[in-house]
C-alpha cells in the first residue's frame, strides 16, 4: 500500500487533469441513495479491487451525484471557485503529508501561512504583530476567538453582545462556550454602535461584542467604526465574522465599508469562500496574539519540545485544534503565482455582477429588488409567488442544469437570493435564470 504504484498515480492524474479542464463546471444533481448504495456496494472487501474500478464508480456515480459549488453556476448559499493553481497545489500539500501543527514539524509551511495572514492582516489594518493561524471554517475559527474573549476576562456568568442577524455559528459557539448572548436588535438588518450602546444600559459582565463584515443571507457590513468605538468605551474584546464578505477588503470599491474593522481583537475571513481557495481554509487573526496564545497552548509531556521559548510559531498555540494540516498553503501559492491584483480583480467582478443583476431585477416588471446589494448577494421576489413556487422554481432550475439557486427567508417571506463568487458567472447566465421566473 506504500510502494509507489505508476499505474495507480497515472489513473488518478489523468482524471485530475480531465477535471481541472472541466470549463464551465457543470452543476450536476443531487444523489439518489438507492443508487448510490447500489454502486458502493461489495468494494470494502478483503483482497480490495482493481484502481481503475474503483475511480470509474467515482467518476460515473459518485461526483456526479454532488452539486459542484465551483461551477459558475452555482449561485446559492455561499459557492467558492478555487484558482486552477490553488488547486494543484492542495494536490502538492496532500502529497507531502504536513503535519503543520508546529515550527519544529513544519516552519516553512508555517512561513508561507503567516506571509499570507500578514497579507490580510495588513489589508484590515491591524498592526504589525497581529498574526494567527488557519483552520477549517468560520466556525471553528469563532469559536477559537471567543474562547479567547471568554478567558482573557475571566468574569463569571459572561455575556457577549452580538446582533440578531449574526452568523449561526455565533450563537452555536456561545452555548458551547457557556457565555450568555446579550442580543443586540438590529437596525435595517445591521449592528449599529448606537444600538449596541443601548443594549449594555444597565447590563453587567459583558465582555465581548461580536460584528459582521457580510452576512450570509444579504451581504450587509455592519457599522464596524461604531461598534468598535463602544467596544473601545467599555473594554469590550471586538471580534469581527467576516468569513463570507472580508474577502471584500480586497476591493478598493468597497473598502470604505470596512472602516473600524482595524480595531477589532479578532478578525475571520474564510478564503475558501471569496479568496478562491479550496474547501477548507478560513483565516483566523488576532490583534494581540499572546492572548490566544495563552489561552490555547496545551500542556503535555509530549508537547513540550514544541514550546522552547525560542520565537516559534506554533499554529496549534490559536486555536483549539492540535493535529492540522498546513491548508493556507494552496492560498499562499496562487497568490505568489497570480498577484494580488488578480484576487482584487476577481473579488471586484463579483460586486460589479451583483450591481449590474440588481438593475436588471429593477428593469423588469415580474420581479422587485429587496435591497441594493452592498456586497455580491442579491435578494429579490418574483410578484405574486408563494413559497411552493420558488422551491418548484428552483428545483426546475437544477434539473435543467440552468443553475442552483435556492430560495431563502427574508422578514417571514420567501424570496429568491443570488450569490456571485465565481467570476466565471456572466449577465448573460443571470439574463437566462431571471427569464425563467416569467411562467
């Protein structure tokens, strides 16, 4: 099993190389378990099978049976749309086995991740020492922040402030963490530091603030100088979700709405999202490192030779997790290879497509725009449709592999929502979807 096998490894790159040559993505559907359970059945056998069996049942059954985020057509939840050189080098890092937990398993993997952290650190605005690590998701990647938050004021019965349009993994990562969510009504769907400054009248042991910079549902920023401004006032730790929309930081058009995000303790993008790296890699940073360096080192007889107190960096010391691979890499690659004007390009295109299919809902006399986009999600409605007829939409839609966009909730309503992150994704495809919602 760990000999070198030429047949084995031309199998597997012949079909990478048919993948990565795969323009546009096609959508393909959603799987059926009956046949999927028909195809699987009898490979875990003792002898195993024939490699070449094994990656046709792949290839014919089981990735046509998963809806492809990475296809320009996916336009749903949040997709992502990996560089062709930040997936090949994904494929280099899972050759190489890295164990990146540490600088003495694997310093120059860790160099490559902290040069790129510095990237997004500096694009924020946050000093110089500011670093972190990667790991998984926004949701891993919250919940290490505010167990830092937590422990770094060490008061009981601890609140955090957050908005009621935070992320879910927010609220999930508080009732783990045992602290108390004080809510924070929003205004116009966005925390403001005048809300928030009212919320605290009158409370005790609040710590924390959480903000947004980009919620899933409408890409809303909230108003991050003015919650910073309270958080500063009370000596509040100021943590900022940005895993969908920080990637906006990129955009010089849309920069101005970042404006505070420079104060925050920690700071969450997910690259996997809007960075156009391969699932999973979310970017976690904090303005004092020490802090969460002190809070997630773990003590063990086995450990200690990582710790020498000799300027080592550890990425497992910022996070909870310990075993890790070095998943920034493949975003350190494709940022040396293509440039950063390239991803601000990119990320631009997203936001330009957004403003030019709200206008395009505004022109037409079937559907009525929610909300100007501020970042790359559209939210609309189709007049007279109930919720049954946007499902029914949307599931003739996937089947006709025109797109994948599924409707979500807005105020109680059902409504329809774009999501642009591909900038493979043209009008011309939007043109197409909206012209199918006349029936």
């Amino acid at each position: 099993m760990h000999s070198y096998d030429e047949r084995l490894t031309n199998l597997v790159f012949d079909y990478m190389r048919q993948r990565l040559a795969l323009d546009p993505v096609p959508l393909d559907h959603p799987g059926e378990k009956d046949k999927l359970d028909a195809a699987l059945a009898g490979l875990m056998t003792a002898k195993g099978n024939d490699p070449a069996r094994v990656l046709d049942i792949y290839d014919q059954q089981l990735s046509r049976a998963v809806i492809s985020a990475d296809s320009n057509r996916f336009l749903s939840f949040i997709p992502a749309a990996p560089t062709k050189a930040a997936l090949l080098f994904d494929m280099v890092v899972s050759c190489a086995s890295l164990q990146g937990i540490s600088w003495l398993e694997a310093s120059g993997a860790i160099a490559a991740e902290n040069q790129v952290l510095r990237l997004i650190a500096d694009r924020a605005g946050m000093p110089g020492t500011a670093g972190g690590c990667f790991v998984s998701g926004g949701s891993a990647a919250n919940l290490s922040a505010l167990v830092v938050a937590r422990d770094t004021a060490g008061l009981p019965n601890a609140k955090i402030a957050v908005s009621d349009q935070a992320h879910s993994s927010i609220s999930n990562t508080l009732r783990i963490i045992g602290v108390e969510a004080l809510v924070v009504p929003s205004e116009d769907h966005r925390l403001t530091g005048e809300a928030l400054r009212r919320a605290l009248e009158g409370q005790e042991n609040v710590i924390g603030v959480v903000a947004t910079s980009g919620t899933t549902n409408a890409g809303i920023i909230d108003d991050l100088k003015g919650v910073a401004e309270v958080a500063r006032e009370r000596g509040l730790w100021f943590h900022v979700d940005g895993a969908y929309g920080g990637a906006g930081l990129f955009a010089p058009s849309v920069r101005h709405r970042y404006e505070g995000i420079e104060h925050a303790d920690s700071f969450v993008v997910d690259p996997h999202k809007w960075l156009f790296a391969p699932f999973d890699c979310a970017a976690l940073i904090y303005r004092d490192p020490r802090l969460a360096r002190a809070v997630h080192t773990q003590d063990a007889s086995y450990l200690d030779v990582l710790h020498t107190d000799g300027g080592e960096w550890n990425p497992t010391d910022y996070a909870y997790h310990l075993t890790r691979r070095a998943r920034g890499l493949p975003l350190w690659f494709s940022l040396a290879v293509n440039g950063t004007d390239a991803y601000t390009e990119a990320v631009e295109r997203g936001l330009t497509l957004a403003r030019e299919s709200a206008e395009l809902i505004r022109q037409s006399d079937h559907l009525e725009l929610i909300r100007d986009p501020e970042l790359s999600a559209v939210l609309f409605r189709r007049r007279g449709w109930t919720s049954h007829d946007y499902y029914a939409w949307s599931e003739r839609l996937l089947a006709g592999q025109v797109g994948f966009v599924t409707p979500t909730g807005w105020e109680g309503e059902t409504v329809a929502r774009f999501a642009f992150l591909h900038p493979g994704t043209t009008i011309e495809i939007v043109e197409e979807i909206v012209a199918t919602m006349r029936d």
